[in-house]
C-alpha cells in the first residue's frame, strides 16, 4: 500500500471515529480499553495525531513529549478532534519520502512509517469508539493485513512473553494472501513460515488483526493445536 493510501485511510477512519462518538455520550465505556471512556479516547488519538503531525511537520530528529490535551466542552472537544487529524494528513501531504524526521520501527523511510502507523493507529481507535456504541466495522481485507504485518513487526521490537518458551502461533488469513508465524518467549519474533505452528489461528483478516490487537475474542476463528497460546498472547501482546 503506498504512502497516498495510507494518508487516504486516516482520513477514513478519523471521521469514522468521530462519528461513532458524537453518537452517544463521551462518559460511555470503551469495552475494549479497560478504564477509559469515549472522551478518554478522544482526547488520546487526537493528541497523537497532532504529536505526529509535529514530528512530521517540524521534521524532528528527536522524540518529543506528549500530553493529554483537548478542551472540555462537549461540541469542543469533537471540533479539536476533527482539527487535529486534518493537520496530521497535511504535515504528511506536505512531507516527502526524502526527508528525515524520527521514526521507530521498520519502515525504507520516515514518511512511509508515520504514514502507516497514523493509519493503523487510527483504524483500531475508530473500533474502540465504535465498540463504545455496538457493532465494530470490519477492516477491509487489505487494510487489516496491512495493520497484521505492521503490528506483528512492531510487537517484536517492543513485547515479551516468557511464558510461550518459544511456542508459535500462525496466523492464516482465509481472504488474503500471506501468513504470518510468531514465536512467543523471551524474546517475540516474526519467524519463516515453516507451514505449521504449535497454535493456528484461521479466519477473516479484520477478525485476525482485531484479535491480535486484544479487540475481540476468537469466535469466529478457527482455532487448532495448543490453544493455551491464546492466554499467552493476550497476557502479554499489548500495544
């Protein structure tokens, strides 16, 4: 997926967010995110979008700070959300894959990275606040295996599970191409696809990545083998 539509699908997911919570009220629970509440929410994904738009904009060399910001009001607080991620398509618009700005996982550049990560952070929030209200949108099949393959490769810069001594799980989309095996231990690592693994998961990508993600539940998907593993992962793979 290039950098056009990667920007393309913020933009998607951010008004689809916003809409989900402007349907209710702010103090709903998020089911998904244990302890927060849609305005919890709102205010995180929106800081962020203007953190990374800063990163891009300002073409910053280092990690800066973020905070917890947004007004109080109601209709405000919607109004800075919707600012906040227009201002991050344009810091991305604006920027080429030339320049140089802090990045932190794998990606060829810094843009590309922002990029895909904004659009991806972006999606999962958006069934955050949906969750708060009903039913989630799925991902379309090339989104969510786009936002399995990126999260899989940030998981391993950054979890552990001891407790998985070195088990694997296989991921196996039935509506896309491409598998994805993990291995979980002291360290977690994105391995070879040997053709099997000591769990299978099989289903739909949206359903896949949403459970990866901590977002859903296994029903739905086909689990084989030890599905102890299944504990393993949501104990311990946590973005």
């Amino acid at each position: 997926m290039d950098i056009d539509q990667q920007i393309a699908r913020i933009g998607i997911d951010a008004e689809g967010l916003a809409r989900a919570a402007e349907t209710g009220p702010l103090d709903a629970a998020v089911p998904t995110c244990p302890d927060w509440d849609v305005e919890t929410l709102l205010r995180h994904i929106g800081s962020v979008h203007r953190w990374a738009a800063a990163i891009v904009r300002e073409r910053r060399v280092d990690r800066p700070q973020r905070g917890l910001d947004g007004p109080s009001e109601r209709g405000a607080l919607l109004d800075w959300y919707r600012a906040g991620y227009r201002v991050l398509m344009a810091a991305l618009e604006g920027a080429s894959p030339e320049d140089e700005f802090w990045f932190w996982g794998p990606a060829p550049n810094a843009l590309a990275f922002w990029s895909r990560r904004q659009a991806n952070e972006t999606a999962v929030h958006r069934r955050d606040a949906e969750s708060a209200r009903g039913a989630i949108t799925p991902l379309t099949t090339r989104d969510a295996l786009d936002a399995l393959d990126e999260w899989l490769g940030l998981a391993a810069l950054r979890a552990q599970a001891d407790d998985g001594r070195g088990r694997i799980i296989r991921f196996i989309p039935t509506d896309g191409d491409g598998t994805w095996c993990v291995a979980l231990g002291e360290r977690v690592e994105v391995i070879r696809d040997l053709g099997r693994g000591d769990c299978e998961l099989t289903g739909r990508a949206s359903d896949l990545f949403l459970w990866s993600m901590n977002r859903r539940d296994a029903g739905g998907i086909d689990v084989s083998g030890d599905a102890t593993l299944l504990r393993v992962w949501a104990d311990n793979m946590r973005f």
